[in-house]
C-alpha cells in the first residue's frame, strides 16, 4: 500500500517574519499557496488617525457656517483670518506644515531655495486669479507681509511658472520655513465656510451660551463654571498660546526684591495666587532669547526719565493681575499703570515707564517682528503662560484647532492627522 501523500506544512520562520511585518511577508504566503496550503489574507489597512486639531461636542460635522463669540477680539481676529484667508503652509495645533494654498514643497540641496507648487484651484478661481507672479506682487505691495519677509531673511522671490514660486533664503533650512504658514502671507478665499460673529445687545457672553452658539471662546473663569453648569454644552481647553512677561528697559531701576532668586517658585505663584484665568509658569524655549539676530535699532534721541510706574495694556486683564502683584512685591513707590493699546505702544517705543507688562504670542512666527518696538537692550522676565477654552455646542459642527489657538470650521481633510 503506498503511502499517503502529506500536505506541506509552512515553515515557522517566515510565519514570525509575516506576524512581524518583516520583508519575507510575500515569500512565505507564496511558499505555502503553491504547495496547496492556505493563502493568508493581505495585512488590512491601517484606519487613518484622527486629528487631534479636531473638535466637536460630539460626532458633528463639517459645517459650511459656524456662529461664534469671543470675549477677546484678538482672538476673534485670528478666528476670522484662520476661515476666510489662507498662507502657503497652514500649522496645525501641534504645530506640523500642512497644505494651505500650496500643495506640495520641495528644497534644494543647499537648503537656501524652496520652492511651492500652489493648489491648481488657486490659479483658476475667476475671483482672485492667484498665479505665482500674481502672489509674489501681493506680498510685496502688501507692508505686513513685505515686512514679514525682510524680517525673515527671504532675499528672492522668483516665479517659475503659473503654479511654482521659488523663495530664496539668507539662512539655508532643511525644513520648510515656517514663515510661510503666516497670516500675513494669507489671500482671501471665494469659497471658505463663513463663521458669524454672534450679534449681541450686551456684552456678557452667558447670553451667548444660553441662545445657542455654536463656539464661545473665553478665558473668564466665572464664565467657564457657568458654561459647565448648563446642559448641552462642553468645555475644551486650547493650546497654551501667550507667555506674559515683564519687560525692562536698559536703564530701569528695575523692580527690586519682586523677582527673587526663584524664578520658578515665583513663577509658580504667579500661576496659582495672581492670575484669574488659566495659567502656569511660563515655559521656553523662547523664541525672544535669539533676537539679537534681529536688525538693531537707536535709543530714541529725546526722551524724559522714567516714571515709577510698571505699564500694562489697560484692555488685558491679566497683564493687570500681574503688574499689581509685581509692584505689590516691589513695595516702594513703584506703582501700576493701565495705558490704552495706542498709549503703551509709546510709552514702550520711549522707554517712559520703569517696566512693562504684557503678552506676547507663545510662537512667534517671525520673531523679530514681534519684538520690533521693544527698548533695545530690554531684559525680559517671562512670567505664566495662558490659554482660553472653547465652549462647544452640543450637537454643533466639528471645528479646527491651529498653532496659535485660533478656531475655524473643519473642512474636507482635517480630520486626518498629518504625516509625520
């Protein structure tokens, strides 16, 4: 009697390999299907991610319309330009480049020229027919973002054809400039989804939560214990967006015995006891310790000596909170000053204070901007970090959260989180 043939058996190895997602996967499947054992099914599919940039109450969807209130028009601003303008690059809230007008980028091997292929839906939109040439122009005729690009050292612009621009850069960048994700570089969009600033007959936002509102963003405390007290409505906190500071001319007097030697205790206690918001010690690195690479300017030529006081923004109520702990601190004759935004812009350009106390964006883009009418010379004490919290409609439509804490509708492809 002969014997019965035996079915082939698959080797074990190759089995570990395919378990492990190793490069003998397709050798060991083909080894078994041909001497009759069973094919394995291909590995499925890895399910995309969702983005942590997104959030809604709930399972809520894309919206073309959002209504909103905000309790800083600061924020209010960035919210507007984060949904109706777009730059090249657009940063998420982890702060990765991700598409915006242009679509894809790419370096030379120096790193000193990139260059962006723009979204072909640009160059056709009757509206506003942004070609590379048409976009290169804007910029330059547009001061903010001429500004922003001699700030930030981008010596050429040069047009290759309708969809590429090539930048060239004084400092050579393996990574793509992160400048380029600024709102100043930002052109307006004929088909964006619309967020409405909810109209209201007074200014106190509990109304805005009780008619409805698809997002109330706030930094109140008393406001956020009301909302969390209401049916149907859920409370998301923000990224950390603006670091406060104390800034000090060259030659202030300074503040005495109110910043001691532990500036992280103190800190600390600005966080807990100081501040009526939600706030920690603020953390670096900061972007404000390289701008000694940032053009120099004179000391103003005429200028009167300085007052005892520490200024603050008479509109931020934690720039208050913390000027009055600071000169609590200080004791003496050292007092605290609110001056409206035109005023302390002065005040600071003419150095008339002994100190000044204000926010600053917790990323700076283009740093130099941002510290453009500092004193030169100044010493900065950073004090707390901050954020505000979205207050979400149950129900609502699903929005984007950006770097710098600004809230916009989603839209198609920002529920997947971006590649690393």
């Amino acid at each position: 009697m002969s014997p019965r043939p035996r079915r082939p058996i698959c080797p074990r190895a190759p089995l570990v390999a395919l378990l492990a997602g190793g490069a003998l996967t397709g050798v060991a499947a083909m080894g078994c299907s041909a001497g009759g054992g069973r094919r394995l099914p291909p590995p499925a599919a890895p399910e995309p991610q969702r983005s942590p940039c997104v959030i809604a109450a709930d399972s809520a969807v894309a919206s073309p319309m959002i209504t909103a209130a905000f309790d800083d028009t600061a924020d209010a601003r960035r919210a507007l330009l984060a949904t109706s303008r777009v730059a090249p690059l657009r940063l998420d809230c982890e702060g990765r480049p991700v598409p915006g007008l242009a679509v894809a980028w790419s370096r030379d091997t120096s790193g000193r020229f990139w260059t962006f292929e723009l979204d072909p839906r640009a160059s056709a939109d009757s509206g506003a027919r942004w070609t590379a040439s048409t976009l290169a122009a804007a910029w330059r005729a547009e001061p903010a973002a001429s500004a922003a690009l001699r700030w930030s050292g981008v010596t050429s612009l040069v047009p290759l054809d309708e969809r590429r621009l090539v930048a060239g850069l004084e400092s050579p960048s393996l990574e793509v400039p992160r400048l380029f994700a600024d709102r100043a570089f930002g052109v307006p969009r004929t088909r964006a989804p619309a967020l409405t600033l909810t109209p209201s007959t007074s200014t106190d936002l509990r109304d805005a939560i009780d008619q409805g509102t698809d997002l109330v963003q706030t930094a109140d405390p008393a406001l956020l214990d009301y909302a969390r007290r209401r049916p149907g409505v859920t409370s998301v906190a923000l990224p950390w967006h603006r670091t406060y500071v104390l800034l000090l001319p060259a030659l202030s007097a300074g503040v005495g015995a109110a910043i001691p030697a532990d500036t992280a205790g103190f800190q600390a206690g600005l966080a807990r006891d100081a501040v009526r918001a939600d706030a920690r010690p603020a953390g670096g690195p900061f972007w404000w310790d390289a701008r000694a690479a940032c053009p120099t300017k004179s000391a103003p030529s005429a200028r009167r000596a300085p007052t005892d006081a520490i200024a603050y923004p008479a509109e931020d109520p934690v720039a208050r909170d913390l000027a009055e702990r600071i000169v609590a601190l200080a004791g003496g004759n050292v007092t605290a000053r609110g001056l409206a935004a035109d005023s302390f812009g002065v005040a600071l350009r003419l150095e008339t204070e002994r100190g000044y106390v204000l926010g600053l964006p917790r990323l700076a883009i283009v740093p130099c901007r941002e510290s453009a009418a500092w004193p030169p010379g100044a010493a900065v004490v950073p004090l707390v970090d901050t954020r505000p919290y979205a207050l979400l409609r149950r129900g609502g439509p699903a929005l984007v959260v950006e770097w710098d804490a600004a809230v916009r509708p989603a839209e198609a492809g920002d529920t997947v989180r971006a590649a690393p």
